[in-house]
C-alpha cells in the first residue's frame, strides 16, 4: 500500500541567516552577507516541520547573497553531505584538501565519516543558490572523502539522470540512496521504478511544472512517495527540473 | 536491538556520535553512560546543538572503528 505527502513551497522552514550579531561567528561576510534557507526537513532553529525522509534529514534550498558571504568552516562527522549548485559559484574548502569553485551544474558529496571541517563561500556579488542534502551513512565513522560531479542539463534533457548512488555513472556514496535530476523541455512521462517497495522517493521541482503521482507540483514544491512499484510523472510543454531522492525507508 | 542494549545517538546539526558504550570520558562521561543520564542541558562538544537534536540510530561501525586510544 503506497503512501505519500506534498509539501509545497510555502510549507517549508524559512531561515535568513545574517552575517552580523548573533549569528557572526556561523556565517560570514559582515556586515552586509545573509543566507537565506528554506527547509523541507528540521534543520538549525526550523524544527516545526518532518524529522526527515528515509536516510534524508537535511534538504535545504540556500542562497548566499552578498561577496564573502559563507558558512565559516566548521565541522562535520558521519554525515554524507552533498551540494547541487544552481546559479552562481560556490567555493568550497575542506581538510580533505579541497579548495575549488563549483559553478551550475556542478555537485559534490562530501562522506565526513571520521571527521572533517569545510567551508562554503560564495565570494562574488551574484548570489550562489544550491541544494544542500545531508544523509545518514550506512557505517559511523567511515574514512571521510570528497567526490565531485557534473550535470550536463544539455546532455540529460528529457532523461532521467543519475548523480548520485550506484547507478553507472553517477558517484557512489555509502549509503542505499539514489539521486537523479531530470530536466525536460517536452511533454513526456517517465516512470520512477524505485529499486524495491521498501524504498521511498522524494521528488523536488527545482523549476516548472511536473505532475508527480496525481500532484501538480509548481516550482520548489515536493512530494515523497513510499511503498509503490512506480511513481509516475508527467512533463508538460514548459522547462522542468526535478530532483528525485530515492532512499530506504 | 533490546531495551537494554548500549545505543549510539548522531548530533542533527554536524554528526557527532555519541557511543554510550564509549562515553566522552574527556568530557566527565565515563565509558557506559546513558543518554538519559546526561544532563539535559548538555550540548554537542563540537558544535554546541542541543541534546535534544540528537537521534538515536542503529547504524554498525566501518571497519577498524570505533578506533582505540593506543595503551599508555
């Protein structure tokens, strides 16, 4: 028996983050830098929404505004904590021995496992918005590493394609989580086949309309689907983007 | 899992684990302690979110951890 949830843009947690008074020392750019945070899951000071999905319990739609805006590095244990830019360029820095800048497209999953520090920097004045998804590991204290990936929008349109997990192409991470993006310029439909029954999939719309399992989602809005054989979707005229996160439940 | 059997909880805000089966004996918690014997006004050591954003979970160890202190 299959059971689901929408939730649409306006239902998330909603944070701006400032990079003055009490929140100076976790972000940075003083005086003028903010971030804003909308949440689908708790996270930080939005605790009134869902725990999380499955192995999901970060999924943030962020903007850094402002040159020298930034999470100050700081630390991080065990989780799988991956990045998906969408404008802008995000630098990040890590004691794995990363320092790089990551423009559209690009995405990262950073495993702390046994501990690490990063730092996400957005050092020009057009604002860098991302995705931030954080998943439980399947072991504590893995050695941590640090895989970059790319998502070629003109190369996967109207195709669902992997970024993450173990499908061919996509970069692996230790856990039983699958993550793919379709972006579309055509009406179609494409049917999610999760990997078992036992497997839930949260589909987000980073942009456009998409008909997900009877719900019309309209951009930013999401639904999580669990215990289904297939989860069907449906494209219509204009562009569209979605994020699908299928994991274990 | 049993009732009774030592658990491992994860700090929601950086993904610090607390083992009670190892305590943070350099924090005053010797190796054993309970969850629900740690004050709860206790925040994380690494990143200060409150005891109260932690989850419980059951997840195993990677291989070769939990690592231990090398004998004096």
């Amino acid at each position: 028996m299959s059971d689901s949830f929408v939730l649409r843009a306006d239902e998330r947690g909603y944070n701006r983050i400032l990079s003055t008074g009490a929140t100076a020392a976790y972000v940075g750019g003083h005086p003028d830098a903010f971030i804003t945070r909308f949440s689908s899951f708790n996270f930080g000071e939005y605790q009134e929404g869902r725990h999380g999905f499955g192995r999901i319990r970060v999924f943030g739609d962020e903007a850094f505004h402002h040159p020298g805006c930034s999470y100050s590095m700081h630390p991080h244990h065990n989780f799988i904590i991956c990045a998906f830019v969408l404008e802008g360029k995000l630098t990040h820095i890590n004691t794995l021995g990363g320092l790089e800048d990551l423009g559209p497209g690009d995405y990262y999953a950073f495993c702390a496992g046994s501990g690490g520090l990063h730092e996400e920097l957005n050092r020009y004045a057009e604002p860098m918005r991302a995705i931030y998804l954080w998943l439980l590991p399947d072991h504590l204290l893995l050695p941590p590493s640090y895989t970059r990936g790319h998502f070629d929008a003109a190369a996967g349109l109207n195709r669902m394609t992997p970024l993450l997990g173990d499908d061919a192409g996509a970069v692996p991470i230790s856990q039983d989580v699958r993550v793919k993006r379709l972006v579309s310029d055509a009406p179609g439909t494409f049917r999610y086949r999760p990997r078992t029954s036992g497997h839930g999939v949260y589909a987000f719309v980073i942009d456009g309309v998409v008909r997900c399992d009877g719900s019309t989602l309209k951009r930013r809005d999401s639904k999580a689907v669990w215990g289904a054989d297939e989860i069907v979707c449906e494209t219509g005229r204009g562009d569209t983007d979605v994020l699908f996160v299928e994991t274990v439940m | 899992m049993t009732d009774d059997a030592l658990k491992r909880w994860i700090c929601l805000g950086c993904g610090f684990s607390y083992d009670e089966a190892l305590g943070l004996p350099e924090h005053g918690l010797p190796p054993g302690t309970r969850w629900r014997d740690i004050p709860q006004d206790w925040i994380c050591p690494d990143c200060g979110t409150p005891k109260s954003r932690f989850e419980m979970v059951e997840i195993p160890y990677a291989a070769g951890q939990p690592a231990l202190p090398a004998a004096a």
